[in-house]
C-alpha cells in the first residue's frame, strides 16, 4: 500500500519505474536561495551532483533547505544555525532517502547542515559552495569583508572619497562564490574537509572553477558507494578527527567563528570537546596562510598554491594520518602527491606568518568559562595591555555613543560591549570588532583592546576579546563591569580579568537585575530556552545527546 503511493507519486514526476525503484535514493540538500549571492550557483551544481548520482546508478532528489544568507539576515544569522541544522536532519529523517550531498558555504550554512546530517547518521558528503574570485579596485585585490572594514576606517577618517567608495562597491564582490578571505566561510568549508566531510581539496575550489562542477559530479558518484557501503558520519568522526580539524584551523589562522561551531559539531558527535584543546593545539601549530585577514593573500591565491592539501602536507606530523575520510581512504593517503605551488601564499614551516597559535583562549575573572582572541589578526603592543573600561550597554548604546565628542576615552582605554551575547544579542551577533571613537580615528588610532560576549566576523581583525562567558545578559561578569574599572588582557599569560576587589564584585552582583526577555513567541522564544553558551557550543541543548534519531513513539 504504502509502495504503490510512493511509486504512483514518483511517476508523478515523470519518471519510469525502473528509474528508481531498487536504487540508492541521494537527497541533494541545497540552500540556494535569491537572497544569498554565496549560493547563487548552487541550482546548477544540484544538476551536476544530479549527473553523478545518475551515472552511478542512484536516483537524486533535490531538496531546498533554509538559506542562511551572512549579509541580509537580522537580528543576526547565528540565531537560524541550529534550525538549519535541525530542518536538515528532519529532512532527512522524515524522508525516504538513503544519503545525501549538502551543498552551502555561506558562514552558517556549513555548521548548521553538518549538524544536522550527523545527528541523523545517513552518508552524506558535503559539498562546499567554493569561495568567490578576488575582488577588484583600481587593479588591486579586495577582500570580502576584510577591505571593507579596512576602507571603511579610511572613509571614516575622511582619507577615501565618496566615488572611490562606489567604485569597490561595485568591484569587491564579482563572482557566485562565499567570502573569499579566510573569514567564517573558508574556515568552516576548510574545517569540513579536515574532518573528512568533503571529497579531497573540494573547500579550496573558486566558486565558478569548471573543476567545481567536476567535483559536484564526483559527489553524486562518490555518494552511491558510501551508501553501499553504509558508510556513517558517526563513524568517521573522532577526537583525532576534531583535534586535525583545530590543528588545520590553527595553521589557516582561522576565524574565531569556528570554536564555536566545531565544539557544536563534538557535541552532536558525543565527544566533549573543550574550549580549552584550541588554546594546547593553538601553541603547536604555526600560522603558514598568508591570507587576509591575518596575511596578504585571498582563497582564490590559496586555490593556486595547492590549496588545503598542500597545507595539510606541510603540517602532516602534527595530523592524525590514520582518520578517515568520506573517499574511504584516510587523510594520510588523500595528502599523497599534494603539491605546494607558492611559498608565499602557503608558508614553508621555516618561514611562518606566526611561529604558533592563531586563536587564543583566555580565562579570568572576567571571563570564568573562557573568551577568545585572534592573535594573529590582534596588534601585538596590545597584547598585554591594562587600560580603563569604556563601557556600552548595548550595540544601540554603543551607536549612539561611538563618535560623541565628548565620550571620554584615549587609545589606552579598553572598549566593552555587554548584551551581545547568544541570549543578550540576540544570537551572538558580529559586533566585537567594535568600532574605534571618531575623535581616535582622526588622531591616526587604528587599533584598541575591545571586549564583547559577541562574536567577530572571521573576516575581521584589530585586538578583539570574543564569546566571553557567561555571557552579560545572564549575569556573567562582564555585566557588572563599569565606566573607568582597570581591566587587563594578557594574552602571554592567557588572562582576562577585571581589577576589582571580590567585595565591590559582589556588591555589583547583589544589584544586578536579568534583562528582560527578548522573545515572547515563535522561534526566537524556543532559541532563548535552550541556547547553550559560547564555550558549550551554542547548540540547543536537546539536540546534542547522542540518543539517535528521534523517531516518534507510536503506541
Ligand atoms: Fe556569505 Fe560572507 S556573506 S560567506
């Protein structure tokens, strides 16, 4: 009974019965979308992971997903990962599918349909939406996000004019294709690769490179054998698995965003990652990417040099060799033959863009469960520095207050941003590269220490604390902080910690009252109950148990 229906839709399509009855059913998981220019190519990658899958004698289903587009979203795209990742796993739950190719790329979509398809079990590889083409100015290459926060300084400071802003308007994005710096995008794609989620090299292929197509075919080929073989995501994935992962993080000098999204991922794993692996992994492993943020170069430059492979060789000795991979072969054999075209966009280990840690992980009593820092996109003169607080209650406070010329602050003062958390934001917005005063800027002051709960955009960059926690918004110390409190970074020492004697502390503590809430229904009220913390993850807190998936109890 149950057949007949299922067949007599099929057919409803179009299709003949022997197109699919008795073959491996791909769900191809796309988030293309027309309010996300990150995907815009995705329909037809769909038709060429399609052509694979046909060829290997499946049958695919193209299935859209929620798109979560980094540049249009409000209140922040942060919030909406964990219902990607949940739409993903129902889809793919509910539906009569055998596997899955998910395609995305954009910031979130990575983590979010990664979660969810791991959670669910099925294979599935992912393939990543590859990063745009440089951008272009007067002949020199711009960077997504990186050049605009950088120009945009400049524009501020009265030193780019208003036809030279519409001019790398106009030529900073110029292609399909994700942010082409190494900010969130390229991190998280690059993060599944290392883990074994991609087929070999696929996170580093330009967005409109004829070898993506190839590789989409090789996804819907590749695909049809995992499913013979049955070959599970929980399977692949180890703790040597996520420690290749952070070690590769390290090396690209990643964006801060993926602490948060790789801790998710343990999770849902069941591995009990902890935010303190970045920081041992972190002082091991050398900067080698010359790409912007941190360096010079962009992904299209990174592409050319040999890509993540050729990364991945030059830091073998520090992998785990032996994990597995979605092409049934191990990292170590996927990293034969890898071939290092440019020294300069891919450090030799002699000559690194920093002798270790991209990412640092600071405790104190300013941040009891932990912050983040970029080292290698931070000011080093700031690194250890004790200046008075300048505090904003929230991004609005922070607006109004910013360029006031009265606002009472000097290149020595320290920023702090409460409310910016995953509760307080909502969704831990990009707020923590917090702008720098007005008044600063025209004196030549380009870089000051800034504090926030929120998260950074992985394409920025200056001497930004991140994802303190607990958060303000749930009485986490940074809330009590005030106007003038001496606070001091020292990131040699791995330390964040306000200068305040424990009785003030607790008197502040004593006067403290929780905001009110900021949802009182929909989606938004379901994040607030159960949103976890920046160290745990962010996840919801139901979804990360390892009980399998659920399916309903039918009495
Ligand atoms: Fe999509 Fe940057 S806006 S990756």
């Amino acid at each position: 009974m149950r057949g007949f229906s299922h067949r007599s839709r099929m057919q409803q399509f179009g299709y003949r019965k022997e197109d699919f009855v008795g073959k491996p059913v791909v769900a191809i998981v796309n988030t293309w979308s027309e309010m996300n220019p990150c995907h815009s190519h995705l329909r037809e990658r769909a038709e060429a992971v399609k052509k694979g899958v046909w060829q290997a004698g499946g049958f695919p289903v193209e299935i859209p997903a929620f798109s979560i587009t980094e540049t249009y979203m409000k209140p922040s795209p942060m919030l909406y990962r964990n219902l990607l990742a949940m739409e993903t796993e129902e889809n793919l739950r509910s539906l009569p599918v055998d596997g899955a190719v998910l395609m995305g790329g954009c910031d979130k979509t990575t983590p979010g349909l990664l979660m969810g398809a791991i959670s669910m079990n099925l294979p599935f590889i992912y393939l990543p939406a590859g990063p745009m083409l440089r951008g272009n100015w007067k002949g020199q290459p711009l960077g997504s996000g990186t050049d605009l926060w950088k120009f945009w300084t400049e524009r501020c400071a009265g030193t780019i004019s208003e036809t030279e802003w519409n001019e790398m308007e106009g030529g900073i994005a110029r292609s399909p294709g994700f942010c082409m710096t190494m900010g969130t995008a390229s991190t998280m794609t690059a993060m599944a690769e290392a883990l074994g989620l991609t087929l070999p090299g696929a996170s580093s292929i330009p967005a409109v490179d004829s070898n993506h197509v190839r590789m989409a075919i090789d996804c819907g080929k590749r695909i049809i054998e995992m499913i013979w073989e049955d070959r599970k995501p929980k399977e692949l994935l180890t703790s040597e698995s996520f420690d290749n992962a952070i070690t590769v993080d390290m090396a690209l000098g990643g964006s801060t965003n993926a602490v948060i999204h790789l801790i998710a991922l343990a999770r849902r794993c069941c591995l009990d990652l902890k935010l303190n692996r970045f920081d041992e992994i972190s002082r091991r492993v050398p900067v080698l990417a010359d790409i912007r943020p941190s360096g010079r170069f962009l992904m299209e430059d990174f592409y050319y040099a040999g890509g993540l492979r050729a990364l991945m060789a030059q830091i073998s000795d520090l992998l785990h060799l032996n994990c597995r991979t979605v092409n049934g072969r191990t990292v170590g054999e996927n990293l034969e033959g890898a071939c290092l075209n440019n020294s300069e966009v891919i450090r030799l280990r002699e000559n690194p863009l920093e002798a270790s840690g991209g990412t640092a992980i600071l405790y104190g009593n300013l941040a009891p469960d932990g912050a983040v820092i970029k080292t290698s996109a931070a000011s080093y003169h700031l690194l250890q520095h004790t200046g008075p607080a300048v505090v904003f209650t929230d991004y609005e406070h922070l607006d109004h207050q910013i360029n006031r010329e009265d606002l009472n602050v000097t290149a020595d003062s320290v920023l702090v941003l409460q409310n910016a958390g995953p509760l307080g934001g909502p969704g831990m917005p990009e707020w923590g590269m917090l702008p720098i005063p007005g008044r600063l800027l025209q004196q030549g002051v380009r870089d000051m220490v800034r504090i926030s709960d929120a998260r950074m955009s992985g394409t920025s960059y200056g001497t930004c604390v991140l994802h303190v926690a607990p958060e303000s918004y749930v009485g986490g110390p940074l809330a009590l902080v005030r106007d003038g409190d001496l606070i001091s970074l020292d990131v040699p020492n791995r330390r964040l910690d306000v200068l305040l004697t424990e009785n003030e502390v607790a008197a502040r503590r004593a006067a403290w009252s929780r905001p009110a809430p900021l949802f009182r229904r929909g989606y938004g009220s379901l994040y607030a109950a159960h949103v976890t913390q920046a160290h745990e993850g962010c996840d919801f807190d139901f979804l990360e148990t390892d009980e399998g998936t659920p399916e309903p109890e039918i009495h």
